[in-house]
C-alpha cells in the first residue's frame, strides 16, 4: 500500500512549473533555449521596496508576526482598496499571506464542504482546479470560446449554476488568455450573480494593473456593492510591484471568512514573511509612477507578440486587454507533421515539437482547459520575443 494519500491522487503538479523546469533542464544541459513559460515580469523589485526590506532587518523586525499580517500592511492594504477600488475594507477584514497562492488556498480550504461545486470560467490558472479538488469540492467548468476573446457571457454562468455552487472563482485579467472584463461585460455577470445568493465569488485580480490602450480594470464588489458581503477581493504584490519571490499575496471581505482563513493559516505557515510584509508596505504605500511605466512596455510587447503570432502559419492569437500572456489557436496546425515524421495530434504535441526543434518553451492549452491553444508569457525582452517568435513562424511553416 502506498503511503501517498489517497486525495493527492486527485491532483497533479503545477503544469507551468514542470515546463519552467523542463526548459532550465534543457538549457543547462548547453541547448539554446527561449524561456516563455514563466508567468512572472522580468523587471527587477523596485529599489525603495528592497531598501524597507534591508531595513525591516536591521531594525531587528525578524520575529513572528500576527497570523494574517501586520497592522501596518493591513492598513496599506485598506488604502488601496480604496485608492484603487473605491472599495471600503477595515484591517479586520485583511488576509495577508504567502502570495495570493495561499490566500486563495485558505479561502477554498476554510469553505469547502464535500459536493460543494466551484465555477472555473476556462481556460483558467492551473492552481484553481486543484485546490478546489484538495479542499474536497467539485470544479466545475465554463468554457469561453477564441470568438468571444475568452470571456464568460451571462447565459454561460446562468446555466452552469446549481443550488451546489458555493463559489465562482473570477479572474481578470485572466492568465492564460490576458482576457479582461469592462465595467460592462462584468456587469452583465454580476447581474446573474444577485440572483443566486448561494454563490460567492472569488475575485483573483493579480494582473490588476497591467491593461493595455482605453481599458480599465473593474473588480466585482466595486461593479456591484450588493455582492460585497459574498466577494474575497484577492490581489497581490508578486506580478505588479515585480515581487513574486517575496510570497506576499492578500484577500478581503467579510470578517467571518477572513477570520476562518486566519485559522487555516494558523496551522499552516503562521505569518507569511515579516521582512516580506514590510517590503510590501513600502510597495503599496511607496511611489506608483513605475507601474504604469512597466505596462507601456509590456504593451508593446504583447502587440509585438500579437503580430507576429499572427503571421505564423496554421496560428491565430486574440489581441487580450491585460496581463502578460497571450493564447493563440494552434488549431490550423493540428493533423499535421514535422519533417521528421512527428504528427500534431494535439496542443501537447505542438509545443512538445516546438520545444524539441526549435528550443521555444511554451505551455500547452490542456494545461489550462482550453485546446488546442498555447499560453505564451511575453515577460521577457523584447529581443528574445522577436527571436522566439521568428522560430515559431519557422516551425509552423516547416509543419506539412
Ligand atoms: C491568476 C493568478 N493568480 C494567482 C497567482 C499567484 O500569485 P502569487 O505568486 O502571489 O502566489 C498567479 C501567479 O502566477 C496567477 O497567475
């Protein structure tokens, strides 16, 4: 008998770390590989947030901390919410954690009971499935379509609701597809949510600030007040503020939840990082102006990335509103085969080959419950893209 537990077997490991790995794996072993798996910006943590960390240690401030973070993140995070959101939170109704990862993990371990079903919109983030299996709920999927830029519409989540869905996880700008929700098409989502009371609604807005051209962010609570007594408003600092090793990651909404989150958490990890947390005070508290700077950038990029894709044979990539990914259609080149005899069955089986001849390290769309499509991560320099991106039109026109 194994010693494995039985519930494990309802998972697997996180798909876009494997292929991190399998890439790092590839390069060391002296191949010439471009790296777009990685769902993290490749600018530095800013420097005046490094420097409240060197001082958060000096000071001495390497003790535990409260369980769900301390007084002055909280309250930072509060002034966010409001700067940002137009949303009214108070400190007791603040999670911090160890990234958004855990904040979301808590929340579905602290709510979930047995049959209780989650809507996931796909394609979706490879963690939201597995959490919900390993908190003993039952994901159920709501899959968006290229046609309608990978967003759920109304009559979608009307008919995947039953009397058994607990949550709606939401997220937008989404990562795989970048797709992100106007005021408008939210709205139209919100609506239906009032009239089923029984369903919360997890609202992951990490890639908040990173939308491109005339569209703005909208968060659930703010579209629709009457949904913030059954909104986890989570966020994070990992993707904005270029912190994703830090492990800082929040959630707010109503006290009961977040103090049920607090307790999870309690015998868990205990406080995410002290030196974590005071690093990120400075970096919600501290200047803002780069932020829209690195987004400019990452705009470009994507609209780089966009063409390009575009002009690949047997492809055809949405332009998305946010995030750093885009998420082509590789449909026109399933059926078909490398020169060395390899077929195209499916999304693995493309980025598998593109992998093997070309050294471009994509994800496959299986991954992320949508085929056949790949996620490409356009956080990395405009130079490697233009080259990654030359080497997949190659593969595409070597396929017969
Ligand atoms: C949509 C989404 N939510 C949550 C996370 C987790 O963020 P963190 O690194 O803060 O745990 C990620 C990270 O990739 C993400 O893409």
């Amino acid at each position: 008998m194994s010693i494995i537990a039985e519930s494990l077997g309802r998972i697997k490991p996180s798909v876009t770390i494997a292929v991190t790995t399998k890439a790092a794996e590839l390069k060391a072993a002296g191949r010439d590989v471009i790296g777009l798996g990685a769902g993290e910006p490749d600018f530095d943590t800013p420097d005046n947030i490094k420097d409240a960390a060197i001082r958060a240690i000096t000071e001495g401030k390497t003790k535990y901390t409260a369980v769900d973070g301390i007084p002055e993140l909280k309250k930072a995070i509060c002034a966010k919410f409001k700067r940002d959101n137009n949303l009214d939170y108070e400190p007791s109704q603040i999670s911090v954690g160890t990234g958004g990862k855990q904040i979301i993990y808590n929340a579905l371990i602290a709510t979930l009971n047995p049959g209780d079903e989650v809507l996931i919109p796909a394609p979706y983030w490879v963690s939201y499935p597995d959490m919900v299996l390993l908190g003993g709920g039952e994901p159920v999927f709501v899959p968006t379509t290229a046609a309608s830029k990978f967003k759920m519409k109304a009559e979608d989540l009307e008919a995947a609701i039953t009397p058994k869905t607990k949550w709606l996880i939401f997220n937008s700008p989404s990562n795989p597809s970048g797709a992100g929700y106007s005021y408008n098409e939210l709205k139209a989502l919100t609506d239906v949510l009032l009239r089923h009371p029984q369903v919360w609604i997890l609202t992951d807005d990490m890639y908040e600030h990173l939308v491109y051209g005339e569209f703005k962010f909208a968060t659930p609570a703010e579209v629709e007040p009457k949904l913030y007594d059954r909104t986890l408003t989570m966020n994070g600092v990992s993707k904005s503020y270029a912190m994703t090793g830090w492990r800082i990651g929040y959630g707010a909404g109503p006290v009961e939840l977040i103090k049920a989150m607090a307790k999870v958490q309690s015998q868990s990890t205990s406080n995410p990082c002290s030196i974590s947390q005071y690093a990120a005070v400075e970096a919600l508290n501290g200047p803002q102006d780069f932020i829209a700077e690195r987004a400019k950038v990452f705009e470009e990029r994507r609209d780089l990335v966009v063409s390009m894709l575009n002009q690949a044979s047997g492809l055809s990539c949405p332009t998305p509103e946010g995030a750093f990914y885009v998420y082509p259609s590789c449909a026109g080149c399933i059926g078909k085969k490398t020169p060395e005899g390899t077929v195209i069955s499916n999304d693995f089986d493309f980025v598998s080959a593109l992998l093997e001849t070309e050294g471009v390290a994509v994800v496959h769309g299986e991954a992320f419950g949508l085929s056949p499509h790949f996620r490409v991560s356009y956080a990395t320099s405009t130079e490697a893209l233009t080259e990654a991106c030359g080497r997949i039109q190659r593969f595409c026109a070597s396929l017969i």
